[in-house]
C-alpha cells in the first residue's frame, strides 16, 4: 500500500511521469534485447552453441558498463541530456534492426557481436542519464522516493521484456530477427516518449559545465585510483575485503550459469524449445532465491553483522553446489540455482552495507563505480573459464568441484578476518 501511495504521489509530477514512460520503454527494450541476443547464442537450431560462444554474448552484454559505466557520467555533464535519450534510442533502434539483418544473413559472428556491442555500450549513457535527470523532474522532498521507486520500474520492465521475448521465441518458431525487431520497435518507442519533454528540461546547466573533456575524462581516471586506494586503508578494509570476496562470488555464479545455459541446451531437454522453457524455469527460480535473500539478509545480517553473512553465504554455497550439482540432474540442479541466486544476492546485500558504511561520501560514488567494474569484468571472466573447462554437453565435475573450493576458500579468508 505504502508503495503504491508513494507511486501515485509521484504521477502527479507531469515530467516525472514522461520520464518514467521513457525508462519503462527502455528498460523493456534492454530486456528484449538481451534475451534475444542470449537466446539466439544458446538456443537456435541452426547453431552448435559452444561455451566459447556464450562467453562472447556474456562480454558482450557486460562489459561496455564495466568500461563505459565510470565515463558516462562525464559526457552527460555536457551534453544535453534529451537529446541523449533521442538520438540514443534512434541509434540503438537502428542497430537493433541490424542485428536483426545478421541473424538472417550469413554474415561473419564478429560482425553480429559488434553490432550487439554497440547497442549494450549506448544503453549505459541512457541508464546513467535517466539517473542524472530525475532531481530535474521532482522536488527535493521526494527525490528519494522516486529514486527507490523509479529504478525499480524499471528492473520490473526488463523482467516483462525478457518474458515478452521468451514468449514470442516459444510460439514462433526460427523468430530470432523478430525479437529482436520487436526490441527495435521499443527503442523506436522510446525515441519518440523522448520528445514529449522540453530540450532543456533534462539539464545539465550550460553555466554548470566546466570546460575541458580530455581533462574531465582523464580526471576520471585519477578518480578511481584515488577510491581504489581509499578503500585499500586500513580504517576501510572491511570494505575491501568484502569487495574482494564479493567479486569471487560473482565469479562462481557466472560460472555455473554458463554450465546451466549448456546443461538446458544439450542435457536436460531434447529440443530446444524445451530447453528454452527449462532455462527459463531456472532462472525464475534462482530469482526466487533473491528475493528470499532480500527478505533474510537484514534479519540475518543484524544479528551476525553483514561480514559473517557473507562467511555463511559463501560457505553455504561452498557445501550445497557440489551436493546438488555433481549428479547433474534436473531436479537437483534447479534447487541449486535457487541456493545461488540466495548466497550471491545475500552476500551482496551484505557488501553493500559494507561499503556504503566504511566508505567515506566523498569516495563512495567513485568506489561503487569500482564495484561495478570488478561485479561485471568477474562475471566475463568467469565465463571465459567456463569455455576452456566446459565439455559441449556441460557437463563438468571439476568445474563444479573448482568453484566449490573458491566458495570454501572466501567463507575461510573472510572468516579469519572477521575474528582479527
């Protein structure tokens, strides 16, 4: 009820609703998008899909926020931010098309990841910018509630995006192209809500910007250094360690997602329609899992303190993958995907108290831009691995076994200096 009175507080600011119109259309695109991109990689008929493969679409999708993610925010302190949104959605639109083109075509796969890439990079400016301008939007009296509340619509429109996609590759067959023409249409749809706000509403302020992109850029730069060794000090590291366990955590889970992908692909399922709706499954399950992490983590985090949640998550994960997954059947390894997606969004919760607790204001922006580099390139990374372990069926007992150790070794290491 709270929510959905703060909800309809907020609609009343007309430029709040425009923008959030915006974000809903985008994000619902993004989730378009990046399903059918997935599930063109892992489940087309036509494609032998290797683990190789599905590390270049995980690079692909990841990565540009890694890279992209620290500097966006130094171009949109200079450039108008609605036009941004405009021609950023009409270029990702226009690539989208693209893609759709490759995929009927017998065209070269670097040639599809470039233009995939493209698209990935470009929404990091529009995530980073419908951020930037919502203190443009609403008053200052509620511009924390429509921070909570804004982002979450739109995690919310990717979720029924990506279902969207995962409805229409289920009941169309070889519609791989037409997925992907309906994220177009959406970020079509996007441009066009764009319009609907003044050019200079979004800001920024011309007299605000200072002068000198190479300047500001390679001040960036200087920035994430100065948050690296900020975090590095002895008062913070906490932090530090937290961040360090928080990064081989998500290494695991990239990992064994891989492993799931091939395992839905070539050993659970005959076809791969059905491989598709088991993938599927797993994911809403290990989704489960988060949520369950978001209800426990505070409860459990107050009483054990959010350094030894991350000791009990990591050594949870440490017993349970190896137990469920080593049989590698269906039932089982689904309810490892829910024990995943609890220990990796637990121990997350708990990292970002940590840091948002240890981590002086004036460093946390440039820190949390770390985290988010270390988050995503750990992800990459981990499916790098995954394609040099990975036989083509997915099924891999020392991958299993390996990420196990990593798991035992962080409940161990953060174990020991939780008690220092």
């Amino acid at each position: 009820m709270s929510v959905a009175r703060d909800l309809r507080v907020l609609l009343r600011f007309g430029n709040f609703r425009r923008l959030l119109a915006l974000r809903l259309l985008s994000q619902g695109a993004d989730g378009v998008y990046q399903v059918a991109l997935a599930t063109y990689v892992v489940f087309s008929p036509e494609k032998q899909t290797s683990a190789a493969a599905i590390a270049s679409a995980m690079a692909v999708l990841l990565l540009p926020y890694s890279l992209v993610g620290p500097f966006a925010g130094v171009l949109l302190d200079r450039w108008e931010r609605r036009q941004v949104f405009l021609y950023g959605s009409l270029l990702r639109a226009l690539l989208a098309a693209a893609t759709a083109v490759l995929i009927l075509s017998p065209t070269p796969d670097w040639l599809f990841y470039v233009s995939a890439l493209c698209v990935t990079a470009v929404n990091r400016f529009i995530l980073s910018g419908l951020s930037a301008a919502l203190p443009r939007v609403v008053d200052e009296e509620r511009l924390v509630m429509a921070n909570s509340l804004s982002p979450t619509a739109g995690t919310l429109a990717a979720t029924v995006g990506g279902g969207l996609a995962f409805v229409v590759r289920l009941l169309v067959s070889d519609s791989d192209a037409a997925v992907v023409l309906v994220g177009a249409a959406l970020y079509l749809c996007a441009a066009l809500a764009s319009l609907r706000m003044s050019r200079d509403l979004l800001g920024p302020d011309q007299e605000l910007v200072r002068p000198g992109l190479r300047a500001a850029i390679s001040g960036t730069a200087r920035d994430l250094v100065a948050g690296v060794r900020h975090v590095a000090a002895p008062p913070r590291r906490e932090a530090a360690w937290a961040l360090g366990a928080m990064t081989l955590m998500r290494f695991c889970y990239g990992a064994l997602l891989v492993m799931l992908l091939m395992l839905c692909r070539y050993t659970f399922s005959t076809t791969t329609d059905d491989g598709l709706a088991l993938l599927g499954l797993a994911l809403a399950i290990s989704g489960a899992g988060f949520f369950a992490a978001a209800v426990l983590t505070p409860w459990a985090a107050q009483r054990l303190g959010p350094g030894r949640w991350i000791v009990v998550c990591a050594a949870t994960a440490a017993v349970l993958e190896p137990a469920l997954g080593l049989p590698f059947a269906t039932v089982p390894m689904l309810a490892a995907a829910f024990v995943l997606g609890l220990t990796t969004q637990g121990a997350k919760i708990a990292t970002d108290t940590i840091v948002q607790s240890s981590v002086e204001d004036g460093y946390r922006g440039r820190v949390f831009s770390l985290y988010d580099v270390l988050f995503n390139v750990a992800f990459v990374g981990a499916a790098g691995v995954a394609a040099l372990m990975l036989p083509p069926d997915g099924r891999s007992a020392p991958l299993v076994v390996t990420v196990a150790v990593i798991y035992g070794a962080v409940a161990v290491a953060m174990a020991r200096f939780e008690r220092r």
